[in-house]
C-alpha cells in the first residue's frame, strides 16, 4: 500500500487517517488478494445475485434503466469486485473510486441507494468466504474484517468523491448566476447608452 497520494485531494477525506482508522494494514490486503481467484470463479454468480435483487427496487431500477443496462453495470461490477481484492491501494485504485463517486453524482444516484447496496454484496460474498474456509474459521473471520474494512474504505472515497463533485457544481451554479447578473447589468447599461444616443440624436 502507498502512504500520501498527493495527487488526491478530496472533500473531508485524509486517506492515512481513513487507513489507520480501519485497521487497513498489508496483512488484510494480502488476505484480500489470496481470496481473489475464488471469488473470480463465482463472480457472475455475485454479480447476477446483486443486480437480480436491487432490480426489484423500483427506484433504483427506474435510475439503472435510465442512465445504462444491467448488462453494461454487470461487466462493470465484475471489473470493480475484482479490484477490491488487492494487496495495493495506489493511484488507480482512488481514481477509480473517485470517477465512481462523479458518475454517481451525474446520474443523481441518491446515497442512500449506493450505500444500501453493500449489504447485497456482503450477503453475495461473506457466505463464500466461510464455505471457502469452512475448517480454518479463523482465517474466515479475519478475511471477513478485510472485507468490511476495503469496503469501508471504497464508501468513503466514493462518498468523498461525490459531495465534491456536488459542491463543484454549486460553486459552478453560483459562478453561472454571477455570469447572468453581469450580462444582465451589461444589457442594462447598452440599453440606456442606446436610449441616451437616440435621445441625442433627436
């Protein structure tokens, strides 16, 4: 894992601190990276049971329907589980989660749905692990934590992201309003200069 990435600036978000916080150390990256390959063989299996089930929420399937396809998400989902099961939190890992929070926030995916969610996931992949290490449960429990943890982290980088992504956005509304009056002022001013040079001219 790479301490300080500078190049990530988000609202509110220290990624040392969040990684202290969550106990999130390389012996819990490593677990996650040694789960990899048996999740990789029960992925669409995961994927199918997380969308088969959100599906059946009106409002979220209404917002899926409009901005892509169960199909397109699925492929996308396959691509991001994979990535949670590293050893590495670098720079592409935290793009990735930032450009996830930004699209959220453009399809106007409210938070609530987003974080809900994981608990389809944990329900998809936590009864893997403990059939997975049926007789190590120790080693099932602490494969669990790292689980709850990377995920943990992945909320709070995406949520980071997204209320970044909606501050900019007033901060680009309010520039927007600023551009209006100016315009209209300018508008204003034209105006009575042409009211002015008629008035001359007569």
């Amino acid at each position: 894992m790479k301490g300080g990435i500078d190049l990530v600036q988000l609202h509110q978000f220290n990624l040392e601190e969040s990684v202290q916080l969550l106990r999130l150390d390389n012996t819990q990256l490593e677990l996650l990276k040694e789960f990899r390959p048996i999740l990789e063989k029960d992925i669409d299996d995961i994927v199918s049971g997380f969308y088969s089930h959100v599906t059946n929420v009106k409002g979220l399937k209404d917002i899926i329907q409009r901005s892509s396809t169960v199909e397109k998400l699925s492929i996308t989902m396959k691509k991001y589980l994979l990535s949670i099961f590293t050893d590495k939190i670098d720079e592409d890992f935290m793009k990735w989660r930032i450009t996830i929070g930004n699209v959220h926030k453009r399809i106007d995916l409210p938070p609530f749905y987003y974080i809900s969610s994981y608990q389809v996931l944990y329900d998809e992949i936590i009864p893997r692990i403990f059939r997975c290490y049926r007789w190590k449960s120790e080693k099932a429990f602490k494969l669990t934590l790292a689980v709850l943890r990377i995920f943990s982290f992945d909320q709070q980088v995406v949520m980071a992201s997204y209320i970044q992504s909606y501050m900019a956005e007033i901060d680009k509304k309010a520039e927007l309003e600023k551009a209006y009056e100016e315009i209209d002022e300018l508008q204003r001013r034209v105006s009575e200069a042409s009211q002015a040079l008629a008035a001359s001219s007569e």
